[in-house]
C-alpha cells in the first residue's frame, strides 16, 4: 500500500508497545530497506549492500556470512 512500507510496520509496532524510535536499531542491504534504517535510531547496513544502502545507514558492518549482524551488536555494545 502507498501509506505502507517498513518504517510504517515498525511505527506501529513503537506504538503499540510504547517504543521511541531511537530504542531500535534496524538491519537491512536492499534499497528498499533504505527507508528503514533512515527511520530507526540506529540504520545497519550490511556489508554486501550497494553504495546508496550504505549512504543511508549509520554504521556499516560486515557481510551477513561474516557475521556482519554480531559484529554491529558488538560495535554498538548490546552484546560483549
């Protein structure tokens, strides 16, 4: 739907469960997450994405089969 997309699926979930936008962080590597992770606190974008995916995030981390999503976790500190 027009009014659709991800960002409008996460904005609900915040509403819904009292969530502030700059409490998520969001992973993504098509151009069609670009949306999301300009709306998440924090926009991951994964090391297999295009130039203008990883323009659009915060932080750049490494391939999903080099464990891309633990080392953002780790850069951030979520996990040790």
């Amino acid at each position: 739907p027009k009014d659709g997309g991800k960002s409008a699926g996460i904005r609900r979930y915040l509403e819904e469960h009292g969530l502030d936008r700059s409490e998520i962080m969001a992973f993504g590597d098509g151009e069609n997450d670009i949306d999301m992770l300009k709306f998440a606190g924090i926009g991951v974008a994964m090391g297999n994405s295009s130039d203008l995916v990883k323009a659009a995030a915060d932080y750049v981390t490494d391939t999903i089969d080099n464990d891309g999503i633990e080392k953002a976790l780790r850069h951030f500190g979520l996990i040790d």
